[in-house]
C-alpha cells in the first residue's frame, strides 16, 4: 500500500524542547499510513522561514501541517542592550542569552538572573521580530505558498505564554493574528477547544512558554483526529 505524504513545518513548539514534540509523536502515531517529512525552524522569524521554504523546492502533499509564527510575536530583548552586552565583551550574547531552558537543572539557575533582567527590560521596552502589519501579509504569502502544494493545509494558533511572567505584548499580538487567522483562513485552522488557552495554560514547562509531556501528547492528538477525519 502506498502511503500517504506529509509534511509538518513547525517553530519550536513542534520540536523536542523540554520533551518529544508534536511534530515527531504526529510522525510516530501515523506512521502506518503516512510518510511524513518535517521542517523544523526554532527560533526563527517567519521571513526567514518563508525564504527557507521557498528555497526547499517544496513538493506536493497529501497533507501540510503548518505551526510557525511563535517568535515573531514574542517580546525581544532590545537590540541596543544586546549590542552593549558585546561590547562588554560577552560575544555570545543574543536574544536565547537571556532565555531559561524549560527544566530546572544547573543550566536554569545560571541562566535565571539574565532571565529576570529580560522580564524587566521587556516590560519597559518591547521589540519583536516582526511587526503585526508585516507578519500578516508574510502568514499570508506563506499560507498562499504552501496552498499550491497540497489541498489539506491544517494551520496551528499562535499559543499564548504566562502574562504574569511576560507582561501582556505577547498574548495582544497572538490574540490579533489568532483573529486573522480566524476571518481568512478559519476552514484550515485547528481552533479546537482541547488545545485552547485554557487547556493549555495548565501544561507549561519552567520556561513558562514552551508545554510539557502531557499537552503535547493532546495537541498530537487533536492534529491527527484533523488529518484523519
């Protein structure tokens, strides 16, 4: 029997980040049916992501399931701190410097007071990848895109993060691009109630953005109760 072909394009919610993540549990739990092919981007901004897919020569699917656009709304550390911390001489200093992983080990505690210089600076400055205008029309071009490669596109919300440990940007952007997701393009959306905030803020890892072992595993099933109906 030939199987069917998927692709999965994800940031770094579908990736292994803290635990095994969607987009491996979805290659896993269809794989008697599927052939699944997965494009992982963590971290990136979606002009990038829109670039690297236009340079992979994408071939056509059976289904594409897309779940990028996280980075992008998420606050940033500004440019111009980044830009002093390296002049000071710490090179390696970028936006994930100042970042925790999603488990509390030695890594974490060396990391937390950068950490909560971010959640100060964040609250009083904040930058994004991608302004809401630009991130629009390049959800779009990529959802436009990827339509020519297959007839069953499933996109992912945007997720929300802890407001109380990020302050409200974050959740403002998601909630803007969450709506225009809903007017343009609501019959490729997955806006089910079991992967709703209000699920979902239960099962946040220790970075407060990222979800654990438990949400995974529903968010892996309600994509395949989509992809298999």
């Amino acid at each position: 029997m030939n199987k069917k072909k998927l692709l999965i394009i994800c940031d770094s919610h579908g990736t292994d980040w803290g635990c095994m993540g969607y987009a491996i549990r979805l290659k896993t739990l269809l794989s008697e049916n599927w052939d699944t092919t997965v494009l992982a981007y963590p971290g990136k901004d979606l002009k990038k992501i829109h670039t690297s897919l236009l340079d992979e020569n994408i071939q056509y699917y059976d289904a594409i399931v897309l779940g990028v656009g996280n980075p992008d709304v998420h606050p940033r550390m500004p440019r111009k701190i980044i830009s002093l911390f390296k002049a000071m001489g710490i090179s390696s200093a970028r936006d994930s410097y100042f970042s925790v992983p999603p488990k509390i080990n030695l890594s974490y505690l060396l990391r937390l007071p950068f950490f909560i210089f971010r959640i100060l600076v964040i609250r009083l400055r904040t930058e994004t990848y991608t302004s809401i205008q630009d991130l629009k029309k390049l959800t779009t071009q990529i959802i436009d895109y990827l339509s020519t490669k297959t007839t069953r596109l499933y996109i992912l919300p945007i997720f929300k993060v802890c407001e109380t440990i990020y302050g409200k940007s974050h959740n403002i952007n998601a909630d803007e691009i969450n709506e225009y997701l809903f007017d343009t393009h609501q019959s490729s959306l997955i806006n089910e109630e079991t992967i709703s905030e209000s699920i979902y803020r239960h099962y946040r890892n220790f970075d407060f953005f990222h979800f654990n072992d438990d949400f995974q595993e529903k968010l892996t099933k309600t994509i395949a109760n989509n992809i298999c109906k």
